[in-house]
C-alpha cells in the first residue's frame, strides 16, 4: 500500500512565492511532507493518512498575486522515509512543462520600504519581493533559480540571504533579491563611458539633467528609455528632431493617478486598475485639456499614452522631479531597442545627454506593453513587458496537438510556441526586415526553445514568399528536416481572435472581415480588404476591396499620395480635370501614371490601408509622406471623430464580389463638406459596405458570428460603426491580442493544429 500522496500542480506557480504559501498553508493544516520546483511546475508530496481536503482547497482560493494554477493532479507514491516536518526542497530539473511569469511593476510593500528612510532599502532602485520585479527579461534557462537568471553575478550579503531562505519571508526565494550592499547598481556616465556620479548622485544628477531640459537615457528591466520632461517643449523638440521623429506619438511617465486626476484627467476605476495593474502597460486614453503636458507629444492626435513607474528606478525618478516625463523607447531611428550599456553608448550618442544605467544583464528584451482604454473596455495594441510570456490555452478539440512553432508576420512580428494546448507568444519584437530585429528575433526563438525546453515538430509561416519569417522558416525546415506548412495572413488573422473568444475546435464557421495594410492571399494577391468564411481548418473568399495598383511598390505604403493617383487613375475618369487634380499637381504624377498604365513596379493589392492613405491624401493629411506605419489612418479617424456623425450622400456599393469604388469615389469627391465630416463620410461607408457584405453572407451561410480582425481593426470609430451596423450578429474582436500583425502567429499555430488534428483523424 502507498504511504504518499503527490500533487502536480501546474501553472503560474515558480518565482511567484508559490513554495513558501504551500509551506505555510502545510504548517496551518499540520501536514508532513515538502515542495519543490521542477521542470514541469510544482510538486508537493505528503504523508497518505494526512487529509488533504482543507489543503487543496485552500490551494487554489488563496494565490499569492502573481499565481495562477492551471491543474493539480494528485497521485500515490511511496516514502523511502517518512517526514516527520513540512520542508522546502531543492528545485529539480527535467521536462519544461510549466509557465515563466512576466515582469511584474514595484508592489505596494516594496514601495513602502523605497520611501521609508529606516529601511536597508531605503532609495535602493533595485529592490522587490515574491510579489513584484524582473523575471522574464532576467531568466536564462528553467527552473526559475538565481544561478539561472542575470541575478547569478550578484551573489547574496548574509542578511539577503537569510530572507531567501526564512519561508515566512516575503523574499523567500525571491530570485532577484537585493540590497545595497551586494545587488546591482546605478550609475550616470557620459557618451564616452566617464562615470559623472553612482548610486543615489546618479539618480539625483539625473533628475536635475531632466529640470534642465535635457534628454536622458535610462536602462530599464527589458531596455532603454529615452526621457525628457513632458512638459517642454523645446526639451520634447530635441528628442524628435535628434531621434528623427517628426510627429510619432510618445509614451508618457505620469507620477501618480492622483496627478491625473489633480489635473482633470478622466479617472475611473478600470482605467486606473489597469495603470496599478502588475504588467503596467502605456495606457491610450483621450487627451484631455489644460493637462500641462506639451502639445509636441502626440500632435494630430485625439489620444495619449501615459503609464505610471513599474520599477523602483522609476519610482525614485518621478519623486524626485515630481512632473511626467517622456518614456520612449532607447533606439536609433531604424534600430532595435538596445539592451547593452556600451551599445547604449554608441546608438544613442547622438541623441542622450547622459546615460544612466546599471549593472545587471538584460537577458530578454521587453518593450513596454500598449494597450487603449476606452469605455471601460481594454484593448490589447502591442503585448510585451508585463503579459508575455504568459501562455494562452486553445480551446476544446486541441488536447493532442503536435509542437508548433509559428515564425509570424515580418511587421509587428511575434512567434509562438504551442505545447499540447497550451501557446506561449512573444513578446513584441517589430519588423525584420532590419538586420538588428531579425537577429534579436533569432536570439528569442532560441531562448525560448532553451527555457521551455522545446523542440518543434512543425514549423509555421506565413505564405508570402518574399516575408524575412518565411524565407528563415524555409530554413529552419531544411536544415533541422521538420515539416513546414505555410497559412494564409487573413485566415491567421481571424483564427487569432477565434482563440481568444474560445470557438472550440470543430464549431460553426464564423464569417471573417480581415481589414489591414497587406497580407498574402489564397489566389497569390496581394490582400487587405476581405470578407471570408473561416473556422479553423478553412477559408474561403466571399468578396472585398477591388485589387489596386501600389505604384511603386513598398514605397507606397509610405507615400500617400501615390495610392490616391492609384485610386483617381483607376475610379475617377477625368480626374485630371477636377478640383482634386490640385492635391497631386506637386508630384510627378505624370510619370507615375505611365508607370501605373504599364504596370511597372506597381503590383495590386486589395489594401485597406492603402484606400485610407489615398482618402488621406486627398483631404491633405500626410500627402507627401508618412513618418511612421499607419499615421495618415491615424489622423484620419482623429479628424473623423471630431465632429458628430451626420448625413451624407456617400456609399460602397457591391457590384458581384466587389465593392464599387467609383460610385464611392464619385459620391466622395461631390460630397462638399468640412474635411471632418468627409472624413467622417468615409468612415461610414467602409463600414457600411462590410456590414452589408458580412449580413448577406451570413444569411447565405446561415452563419451568426462575425469576426473582426487585422490592423485596421484597432481604428475604434470603423471598428464601433461595424459593430452597430452588423447587428443583430454575433461580433467578435480581440481585446486580449493585438488584431494587427502581433497577434499573427496564434492564429498560425491554430489553424496547423486544427488541420494535423483533423488528418491524424481521418
């Protein structure tokens, strides 16, 4: 007979004071036996004639903050010799089967011990507890131990140690446990490397280099910022014309939600549960007036982005200058974040005053997470820092799926790796097409493979063929002799949120409105506006934007003007001789035209994003060109939400599959109206055309759901008028996952299980 009984438990459950909880819990219902880390979560094991009832309850309804169990599944085994005592054991090693827990902002109780002058950590900017600090951006392999993390260099002073191991502790192993005496620290420097001042002067000379106006470098937990004061104009002028930066928004550093609300910012409980929140991402919120913040920051447009302090440097920082700074990322234009001191130095020389930095490795970069705050509702926009890697549980029907890696999309990248029915993401990486990204993309890949102890047996791509993730993909297939197995963007796209929302595998289809800048299509066109029949296996086209020439290829997608001259050459006859002809008489439209009529560089794609670079172009935003991906789109809907809806005479007809962008164009250019309310016009009628689309295709189909996604998708007055208008259907979108190109590969490793599964079924 066996004398023990063993609980498995997985989930978020190591470097989150899970053993010392367990431990406790042990003391309170008086059972013998331990707990100890391994490869696949944690294991406890107790004595058989103990019962167990009061303890597994109360496992699961008192998680220290950052825990989630995902599964305990008991199990009998024998003791060799009986425990007389519940005690902690040493991690094991062996299979990956448990989840690594993001970064996690400065807890309360280590807030209280910053500010507190008779604690050891008193201004120590890198203190934390079980509850709070680096964990992803410092890991190097499972399990989550200090030898295995960047905290191995930093070997712990007596009285650091002695918290790491008292159970009762809040750092009982608490890995990148600190203090003054043998943890990291700051330090100023200058371009060259000359250190101007060290640990708390560091941090009081560069609060003093930020009231004068100056631009400061900061090394954070995932990378490097780049601060100024926000309320400064010239200060936030150097930043961009240094950074070449014209007009992309930028992230700002408020010191509390009681500055915002002290200055009549809109403050609500979820908005500020999610700036307090763990992750701490930027926040878009509505720009409000009389704020004090500089107009510089984010012109042209209606929303903000502001996030509080989620590191104890930061916290120090904002105490010190007591007004929001400007946080942006630590990259030269064209370049990766950077994540080394002395490559700080030399990408940012031209741009950083001073540097202020630390000693501690960044291991994995994780750029601040953005996520939009609007009527009580949060929208996931760019998922790194606080959220990854967090891992995703397909729904039913995927138990037994093979291990996939999905490589994503070139922009906006993200890859994924499934394991069993559980996908792990990455974080936000970018687009690589630069040399820099895709070898931090390479390095992350690899990372991932090592932490998790992965080793796919199918890889995923997308099916352009001229994609940087589909070309490595080809690779990695030949090299390792591992199936590849290409899907198609959209298909990807609307997969993606049908996770999300939990559509289990086998269901109904969904009817699909994929909206973004370009994918590549099942007929090997360029795509961007399409309406599909979707589940996880299939896809087929309903109808969409007509196919447009790009004149010029990729470098329309950042000239504007050149898809209106595309648009006016191809739906407007006599264009030339209308009022419009005057937006494009600066340009070489003449030759273009030639270069269109020729079909010279000028491949065709049915692009959303292209259709609102032109409608852009010919209200005068963002004509010449753009200096940053989607900003025509985004002042374009800024424009259109600044007045009230109103009639108007514009639509977008369906003539067969097609919509009719000559009617529109017609209709559009007669429409004489304030450039808000065409722009508005605009608006209505795309969503107007796809909700009409969506509805007669649903009925043919005899489908009640219809999916939202794509990039366009995050535009909240397109996405609010397709929901109104395609109603009453069933409207999915995703808030949790980006629904532009970040949230790709989920859809990727989704779509590949779905069809293995239903192969190794038949």
């Amino acid at each position: 007979m066996k004398n023990g009984i063993q609980l498995r438990i997985k989930g978020k459950v190591q470097g989150v004071g899970f053993r010392p909880y367990v431990w406790q819990l042990a003391h309170q219902c008086h059972l013998n036996g331990d707990v100890c880390n391994d490869g696949e979560g944690v294991l406890v094991r107790l004595l058989a004639s103990a019962d167990i009832t009061e303890f597994t309850q109360l496992l699961s309804q008192h998680c220290p903050p950052l825990a989630h169990i995902d599964s305990i599944q008991p199990q009998s085994f024998d003791w060799d010799e009986l425990p007389e005592k519940f005690s902690i054991r040493h991690s094991g090693a062996g299979r990956m089967d448990t989840q690594v827990i993001p970064d996690a902002a400065t807890c309360g109780s280590c807030q209280h011990e910053l500010f507190e002058p008779a604690n050891r950590r008193f201004n120590y900017p890198f203190t934390n507890c079980t509850h709070c600090g680096p964990r992803f951006t410092i890991i190097r392999q499972m399990p989550y131990d200090r030898p295995n993390t960047a905290m191995a260099d930093f070997p712990l002073c007596p009285e650091c140690h002695q918290e790491y191991e008292s159970p009762a502790d809040r750092r009982f192993h608490a890995q990148p446990n600190a203090c003054p005496v043998c943890g990291p620290e700051i330090e100023l420097c200058d371009q060259t490397g000359h250190v101007l001042a060290i640990k708390q002067a560091a941090l009081e000379q560069a609060a003093q280099w930020l009231l004068q106006g100056k631009l400061v470098a900061i090394k954070g937990l995932g990378g490097f910022h780049l601060s100024c004061d926000a309320t400064n104009d010239e200060a936030i002028q150097q930043l961009r014309l240094r950074k070449h930066r014209p007009t992309k928004p930028l992230a700002v550093m408020i010191p509390s939600v009681e500055w915002l609300e002290e200055h009549n910012g809109e403050v609500n409980d979820g908005l500020c549960a999610l700036l307090k929140s763990a992750a701490a991402p930027i926040v878009l919120v509505k720009q409000w007036e009389n704020s004090g913040l500089s107009d510089r920051i984010a012109p042209k447009l209606r929303e903000l982005g502001i996030m509080l302090p989620s590191n104890p440097l930061q916290h120090l920082l904002m105490a010190m200058v007591k007004r929001p700074l400007i946080m942006t990322s630590g990259n030269a234009s064209g370049k990766p974040p950077v994540l080394i001191n002395q490559q700080a130095r030399v990408d940012l020389a031209n741009i950083a005053d001073v540097w202020l930095i630390h000693n501690r490795d960044i291991v994995q970069r994780a750029d601040d997470s953005l996520v939009r705050y609007h009527n009580g509702q949060a929208e996931m926009i760019r998922r790194a820092r606080g959220y990854v890697p967090d891992a995703i549980n397909l729904p039913a029907g995927f138990e037994k799926s093979p291990a996939i890696l999905a490589l994503g999309a070139d922009l906006k990248n993200t890859f994924c790796l499934l394991r069993n029915q559980s996908a792990v993401m990455s974080q936000h990486l970018g687009d690589l097409d630069d040399v820099d990204i895709f070898q931090q993309y390479q390095n992350s890949i690899a990372l991932f493979e090592s932490i998790y102890r992965f080793t796919p047996s199918v890889f995923v791509s997308d099916m352009h063929p001229n994609y940087v993730s589909h070309r490595y993909a080809n690779q990695l297939s030949e090299q390792l002799e591992i199936p590849l197995i290409q899907v198609q963007h959209h298909h990807a796209h609307i997969a993606a949120v049908m996770v999300e929302h939990g559509i289990p595998l086998g269901d109904e289809k969904v009817i699909g409105i994929a909206l973004d800048g370009l994918g590549y299509g099942d007929d090997h066109r360029l795509w961007g506006g399409e309406c599909l029949l979707v589940d996880y296996t299939t896809s087929q086209y309903l109808g969409g934007l007509p196919a447009v020439a790009m004149p010029g290829g990729d470098i329309a997608s950042r000239q504007p003007w050149r898809n209106l001259l595309a648009h006016l050459q191809r739906f407007v006859p006599d264009w030339q001789n209308q009022e419009i002809a005057s937006v494009l008489s600066p340009y070489p439209w003449l030759t273009l035209q030639k270069v269109i009529e020729r079909k010279i560089n000028s491949p065709s794609a049915s692009s959303t994003g292209r259709l609102f670079d032109a409608v852009a172009a010919a209200l005068g935003i963002c004509t010449t060109e753009v200096s940053w991906e989607g900003e025509a789109a985004c002042q374009l809907e800024a424009l259109a939400s600044s007045c009230v809806l109103t009639e108007h005479p514009v639509t977008l007809p369906l003539i067969g599959q097609h919509f009719d962008l000559a009617t529109f164009w017609q209709q559009w250019l007669d429409y004489q109206a304030p450039a808000a309310q065409r722009a508005q016009a605009f608006h209505q009628a795309l969503a107007q055309g796809f909700a009409d689309l969506a509805q007669q295709a649903a009925c043919q189909h005899n489908v009640n759901r219809v999916v939202l996604s794509g990039g366009v998708m995050h535009n909240q007055l397109l996405k609010k008028l397709l929901i109104e208008k395609l109603q009453p259907l069933d409207v999915l979108y995703a808030s949790q996952l980006p629904m532009g190109d970040g949230g790709l590969a989920l859809g990727q490793v989704a779509i590949v299980a779905a069809k293995l599964n239903n192969s190794s079924c038949n």
